[in-house]
C-alpha cells in the first residue's frame, strides 16, 4: 500500500512541500524540480489524492475520479480553482491544481472569518463572486455544488476568490457523440448515499436542509442556502439560527450596510428558506441584489463579470491527458482532435483518425484508437483506389487495439489482390510478432524477402525476430544483410553489434558499435551499447568514456546513467556514482535499477535505513527484481537494521 508522503520527500519529479489530511483525501503541495516554462502550468500545484487507506476502494476511488472529471470540466476560469491535469503515479490518480498561496493575508475564506479581517464591502464583493463562480459552473454543465462553505472557497493575495471541491456533482450517462468541447456533458448531484468520511451531501451548518430528506434531489438552490450562510456569516462574524434572520441580527447588518438595505435583507431570508422553491429563482439574481448592494456602498459599480479564457494547445493537451488518466477515451480523443485542428491547422475530417500514443507512465506507451474511427476506415479501405496504403493503416490500427484476427485476416486478402507486394506480409508478420508467433512471422518474412530482397527494413525486422527466437547465428546473418544494404546508416552497425554482443563475440560487436558512433556521434543507444560492450570485455575506462557520452549526447538517458554508475561504483568513486543515480531516477523515476544501485551505495557507506528504504522502492516498482530482494534480505539477517 502507498503511503503518506513527508514534505521533502519526492513523487517522481515532484518534491512535497507540504500537505493537509481530510477525512478520505490529502492535498500536497509540490513544487516539479525540472519544470518546463512551456506548460499551462506552474512549478508550484497542488495535488490531491486519496489518502492510502482509501485508495484501494472502488466506491472512494469511484467519487475521487468522478471529482476529477466534474472539476475538469470547468475549464479556465477566474474564480474558479484550476485543474491542470489528472496524472497517475503507481496507479492511484492525482489532480494537480492550482496552488493559491497565502502571504500577507489567508488563502481560504476560512482563515479571512477566523482573522476577523471581512468589511461589508469585502464581503458583497465575495458574494458577487461566489455567485459568478456558480454562474459560470452551470454554463459548463455542473448545476450545483453541494458543498459549498469557507473552506471551500480560496482567496488569492489580490483578494479574488476561487471555489474548489467539486466531489459531489457527476455527469450523466455516456457523453453524447461528437461532443468537442469538455464540460458540455451534462451533469448531475451525485447519488444520496454517504460519501466518504461519513457525510451526507454537504456540510453542516451550510447543508441546505433537503439534502438530508431520504431521495431528495439538490438542484441549484442548495447552494444558494449554502451561499446565504456564507453572507451572513462574512457580515456579520456569526451563522445565522434557523429559519429567518433574527432581528437582533437584522439590526448588526444594518449597521454595516447601505441605507437603503432591503432588497439584500429579503435576498438573504430567501436563501436561508428551509424550502428550496422559496429561495432566490436564480444565482444571476442573487447576484444583481449583491452587486446593487455593493455599488450603493463602495460608490462605485462592482467591476464585471470575467469571461472564460481560451484553451490554448498546451491546455487541450493537458485535457486529453487527463481525460486518457480517468479512462474516458471517447472524450479524450475528441479533445486530441480539436488540438490536431489548432496544432495542425487542419480540417476536421483530416484528423478524425488521428491515433494517440499516451504515456501511461509504469504501463509505458499504448496506442488509442476510437473503436468507431477503425470501423469507418477499413469500409473506406476495402473500396479505396488506393487500396494498399489505406489498408496498411487499417491493419496497424487492428494489431495496435489487439484485433489480431481481422489483422491476418485482411493481411490474406491484401496478399490474394497483390501477390508480388511484400509489404502485406511484412505487415502480418508484425501482427504474428505480437501474438508471439516468431516462427509464421518468420516465415512472412522470408516470402516477404523473396519477393523483395533488397528491402532494409525486412532485414532488420528478420534480424529482431531469430534473436527473440534464440537463433543467433540467423540473426548475425540477418544484421550483416542490414549493413550490406545501408552501409553508411548507423542503425545497421548498432544491430549488428547488437547481435554479436549477444552471440558471445564481444569484440567484433565494439567494432560495429564503433561504427556506429563514427556515422552518427549523436546516437546515444551506440555509445551506450559501446560501453557495455566495453564493459563486458573488462576495459572500465573505455566503457566509462562511452556511457559518459552517451549521458552527454542524452542527458535524460536513465540506463546510461545508471551504468555510468555502475562503472563509478566499480572504481570507488562514491560522489560521482551518487550524483549519477540520482539523475537517473530523476529522469525515470520507475527504473528499478538505480534505487538497487543506490541501496547498494548506502550499504557500503554504513546507511543502512536508507540502503532498506531504496532496496523496497526497487521492489515496489519491479516486485520481481530478484537482486534487490536478496540484498533486502541479506540486510535484515546481518542485524544491521
């Protein structure tokens, strides 16, 4: 089970500044180490999860993603706390947010009530915003709130307010087709059950008292009793009783407020209704009664209402992010086209069948293809004119979403109209590849070949498949075939030397290698199989020199990295090899392979907590690394911990 991080602690690239425990969730605040300027975001978020004992629920982890969406929907918008993204680390779900910081002044409208520090005037002003927050929301398909209180409302150090929590609104059913712009989806109170932490739908005192009714049904107006709460509470320093004002409250608020103050002490009976059909019809005409109230006081008028802002490329993609993390594919591939129309100023239909590669993180890339899209391009491909490319694309489509039949299946026909074309047997060997089958895709290859002898491509892919099928000696064949047609292409010599450094022949793979490196000083697999090469044969120096160029050329390259390490650690080199492993973990937190390095490091220096604490990180992400489990082991039966 995960746990609670400490501040000054690290998730992947992120260090943990801070955080705060709710009942079922906890909020970090991160700062990203290596932060790019280019993201619709800043270094400094905030990320909310689910604290570890609830992560492993389906209901908890059901509502905390059902926020995500809800929240993600919402956009841009001033006065309201943003959500950048949804990212996954170890598959439990995190929302980075908007981080409001607190200087001067508090950053919640909790901490403004407890320091006593809300004029009249502040507190119209709040209120007009709060309203226009819940405007806003409506317009984006999320009708109401349901938890709507001090807590909930940030307040930015040039005094704007942002509402946060949207954990109890989800949207209904599936999203209609077509649908372009997220938020269109309509939404709905989330079911009356308890939530998690054991509340009902909101907090008391600022629960609208329907939301505790058995089948009750909240709508808008609970959030306009939830807002009359927070009114008369920012006005006057206390909650108001049930029912009407008191009339020794009536007189306190008009002391602070205008002369003429009726319409704002009718608003807010209204919204303090036990009934929700006797509250304000609107949250627009809330508003209007807090902006009036607001111009007669302050003498000028309130300023106007902020406008949602523009979704730039970085922040579609973002979405699309998001949208891949929470499982909704449909919308997320609606959101990767209207980026492809703004990216690639291109024409709808010519992006309708864009692919997507997502980086699932520990799942690595996956290929995402909308189910309707392949359908629609294999009828366009099967009556196509230019038949063979459409149908390539169709077969790469079936192999990637794992429609292997229909791949074969079409590759035969493609075969049966085009019997001197290699490439449909070149592509149902990719297919069989996938399934596991070397030997038939072998075989593919070879017809392939025989119509096609001069194909560099075939030859690689000949070479990769009888070295996964253990046939070493076909695979050098295969390789030196690769050489002899692109002699002057490095990815040749880097097979090659690949092929010989797994049949044992260590120095004739530093040649091709070498090679390798000779026409393209920029490939980074060339120097990093140089020094392993190099490394095999016992020459330290030789494999230092080249894994360092490697990490020069790839300075993100975490394998080099590690075994730049590794080859420190051999020498002694205790700084260089620390400062090593740490850049690789930094680059690929879920590496396993550092952290077992990194232990081995601490061990040797008499760290033995932390030698432990890397040993168990190398085994949360690789259960099966065998090494860092016996080196685990052997340091818990030496005493030493």
């Amino acid at each position: 089970m995960a746990k609670l991080l400490e501040p000054g602690e690290r998730l992947e690239r992120w260090l943990v500044l801070g955080r705060f425990l709710g009942s079922w969730g906890v909020v970090y605040k991160l700062q990203e180490m290596d932060h790019d300027e280019d993201l619709p975001r800043p270094a400094v978020v905030i990320a909310k999860t689910l604290r570890p004992e609830w992560a492993g629920d389906p209901r908890h982890l059901e509502q905390f993603e059902r926020e995500c969406y809800a929240w993600l929907s919402l956009g841009r918008y001033k006065h309201i706390v943003r959500l950048y993204t949804v990212d996954r680390f170890q598959s439990t779900p995190y929302a980075l947010g908007e981080y409001v910081p607190a200087e001067l002044l508090p950053n919640s409208l909790r901490g403004w009530m407890d320091a006593q520090i809300i004029e009249a005037e502040t507190a119209l002003r709040f209120g007009v915003q709060l309203c226009r927050a819940l405007v806003y929301a409506h317009s984006r398909g999320v009708p109401v709130h349901q938890d709507l209180k001090p807590e909930n409302v940030m307040v930015t150090p040039s005094g704007v307010v942002k509402v946060t929590d949207w954990g109890l609104s989800r949207p209904v059913g599936q999203p209609a087709s077509g649908i372009d712009v997220v938020g269109d989806t309509p939404f709905r109170p989330a079911d009356l059950e308890t939530a998690p932490g054991g509340a009902r739908l909101g907090t008391p005192p600022y629960a609208a008292p329907e939301l505790y009714q058995p089948d009750a049904v909240p709508s808008p107006q609970a959030d306009l009793f939830s807002l009359g709460v927070i009114l008369v509470e920012m006005l006057s320093g206390q909650q108001p009783p049930a029912g009407p004002l008191a009339p020794q409250l009536d007189q306190s608020l008009a002391a602070l407020l205008p002369v003429n103050g009726a319409d704002l002490f009718e608003a807010l009976n209204a919204c303090l209704e036990p009934r929700a059909g006797q509250r304000p019809a609107s949250t627009e005409a809330l508003e209007a009664v807090l902006s009036a109230a607001f111009a007669e006081l302050a003498g000028v008028p309130i300023e106007r209402a902020p406008r949602r802002e523009p979704d730039s490329p970085a922040d579609l993609g973002q979405r699309a992010y998001a949208l891949f993390m929470l499982g909704r594919i449909d919308e997320a591939m609606s959101v990767q086209r209207q980026l492809g129309q703004v990216a690639f100023e291109t024409e709808e239909s010519s992006v309708d069948k864009l692919a997507v590669l997502m980086d699932y993180k520990e799942h690595g890339w996956k290929a995402i293809y909308p189910t309707g899209a392949v359908q629609e391009m294999e009828a366009e491909a099967l009556q196509s004119p230019e038949y063979p490319e459409s149908l390539d694309h169709v077969i790469l489509m079936h192999a990637e979403t794992g429609n292997h039949a229909r791949a074969l299946q079409l590759c035969q026909e493609w075969t049966a109209r085009q019997p001197d074309n290699s490439l449909p047997h070149q592509r149902a060997a990719y297919v069989l590849r996938k399934q596991g089958g070397l030997s038939a895709a072998l075989g593919h290859l070879d017809q392939a070949l025989a119509l096609n002898p001069a194909d560099l491509d075939l030859w690689l892919e000949r070479a990769e498949v009888c070295e996964a099928a253990g046939d070493l000696r076909q695979a050098v064949r295969s390789a030196r075939e690769a050489v002899a047609a692109a002699p002057s292409q490095a990815k040749t010599h880097v097979l090659l030397g690949h092929c010989l450094f797994q049949s044992g022949e260590l120095e004739a793979a530093v040649e091709a290698f070498s090679q390798a490196v000779s026409l393209d000083p920029k490939d980074e697999t060339a120097w990093y199989n140089l020094g392993t090469a190099y490394h095999r044969l016992g020459h330290a120096a030789s494999a230092v020199e080249s894994f360092q160029k490697a990490v020069d050329v790839a300075p993100r390259f975490a394998r080099a990295l590690n075994s730049l390490a590794s080859m420190y650690m051999e020498i002694g080199a205790v700084q260089e090899a620390m400062s090593a492993l740490e850049r690789a973990i930094e680059s690929e937190p879920h590496y396993a392979r550092p952290w077992f390095n990194k232990g081995k490091l601490y061990e040797g220096l008499g760290k033995y907590d932390l030698a432990r604490q890397a040993f168990e990180t190398a085994l949360d992400i690789e259960p099966g690394y065998d090494l860092a489990r016996q080196a685990l082991n052997e340091l818990k039966k030496s005493q030493r911990l």
